[in-house]
C-alpha cells in the first residue's frame, strides 16, 4: 500500500492491536519527513504508537490529535519530532516518556491529565504554553538541551523541586505557577523571568544569575494564607523609600538593592541577599 502526498490515510478498528486496546479510528497524511498523526475518532485506554506506518517514520502527532479519547497509558515513538496543540489533553493519562527526538511540544499539548511522572528527552528545545498544565507532576527534570519554558508550561501541579539548566533563556508568566517550592536557582542563562512566573508557591531562597536582564511582576510572590489574591499596600516617606509594605516583596527589595545578582532568603516577612 502506497501513501501519497496530501492523502489522508484512515486506520480502522482493524489497526486496534497496533494503536490502542479498542476503539479508535487514526487519521494520518504523509509530511515532508514522513507521517503526522492528524485526528483520531474513538476511544481507547492505552496507546501505543509505532515507529512506521507503510514504511514511512511517524514524526508529528498533529494539533487535538487525541485530546479527550479517554487514555490513560501512552507510548510515543522515538521517530517523533513534534508534538501539536492540545495533541493529548483532557485524557487520563498518569505517566508519559517523550523520545530524544522531540524538539518541541506545543500549547496545551498535555494539559488537563492526571500526570504524576513526565520524561522529557534530551533533544526537547521548547515547552509551549500550557503545556502540561492542570495535572499532578510532583518531580521534574528538565533536560540541559532546552531554551524556553513557555507562559504557563507547567501552572497547577505538585512540583517541589527543579534546576532550570544554563541553556534555558526564557521563564514565561506563570510558568511554574501553582506548584510546592519552598526554593529555586535560576539558571546561568536565563535572560527573562515573565511575571508570576513562580506565583502562588512558598518560596523562601531564590538564586538569581548575572544573565537576567529582565524581571516580572510578582515573580515569587505567594497568596495570602485566605486564598484570596490582593493587591500589594506600601506606605512610602517624602522620598519614596518604603518603610512598610503588605507584599510578599521580592521586587521592592530587588529593585532596592541595584538587581544584584546573588543568593535572596525570605526570613520573618523579610527579603535579605546573602553576603
């Protein structure tokens, strides 16, 4: 069987033993390096994805590819190289290994899941928004090969602990807000922080490396013990110096002390950089 350009290749329930345990209908066209994975129609629990197709590579799962079909258990490929849009959200999946080859995962692509444990490769370069949101990810490690970590990556999980290696030059907003750390080192190469981009955590030490150049707002504020999200109230003298403020306030004295880089510890309400 012969796949050509632009045809879109329909896999039935007859393919089940190789894609999923029941249920599921496959969509893929050929690509320039080989298949993409386009839709899927079904349901299935497990999923395990073959390298070939009709001796062609699978290299992209596309866009919704098989967001909601009820998986709890996915295998991708090593001959994959991308992952789209939303291509595995709202399904139940608990655990996900993504191959060396991926260079990119996109917006949303495994948000809404119950993922405890993620393997990133170590060719992966960029994290899209959202990216694994919205799930239950307690340990991370991400590889040394990725640049970007994109607004959101990773908003709403259970991550306590993370080294963010010296190639990763953007934190986006948000992108580790949500989660459980107490402290974090910022990575030699990080240029920009986006803001929030660790709110809602508990941190008390953050490690801040010479290469930032740009800080957001309330990068590692935390909520107040309520829940309840409020504005930060400063009292300031004649010459703007602040002799009281309501925040968790990491910017104020940041800003105050010349964006020094340097080890920062929150001790009783107070932000003080290590000599």
């Amino acid at each position: 069987m012969n796949v050509k350009k632009g045809l879109i290749l329909p896999f039935l329930l007859a393919a089940a033993v190789i894609f999923g345990d029941t249920g599921l209908e496959i969509t893929v066209e050929e690509n320039s390096s080989g298949l993409t994975i386009v839709k899927s129609k079904g349901t299935a629990k497990t999923l395990e994805i073959p390298d070939t197709i009709d001796d062609k590579p699978v290299t992209a799962i596309g866009g919704g590819a098989f967001t909601g079909k009820g998986l709890t258990e996915v295998t991708i490929p090593d001959s994959v190289t991308s992952i789209g849009d939303g291509a595995f959200s709202f399904n139940s999946l608990e655990t996900v290994s993504i191959g060396d080859n991926v260079t990119s995962i996109g917006t949303g692509a495994f948000t809404g899941n119950k993922l405890v444990t993620v393997t990133l490769g170590g060719g992966l370069e960029t994290i899209g928004k959202g990216a694994f949101s919205n799930n239950r990810i307690s340990s991370l490690t991400i590889p040394d090969s990725v640049t970007a970590v994109d607004d959101y990556a990773f908003f709403n999980n259970r991550i306590k602990e993370l080294a963010i290696p010296d190639k990763v030059s953007l934190i986006g907003e948000g992108a580790f807000s949500g989660n459980r750390f107490t402290g974090i080192e910022i990575g030699g190469g990080v240029t920009k922080i986006g803001d929030g981009a660790f709110y809602n955590n508990k941190i008390n030490s953050v490690t801040i490396p010479s290469s930032l150049e740009s800080l957001g707002k309330r990068a590692f504020d935390s909520r107040s013990p309520d829940g309840r999200i409020r504005g930060n109230v400063s009292y300031l003298d004649g010459s703007g110096n602040v002799l009281f403020t309501t925040a968790n306030n990491f910017d104020t004295y940041y800003d105050s002390n010349g964006k020094k880089p340097g080890t920062y510890t929150l001790s009783d309400g107070s932000w003080k950089l290590a000599e």
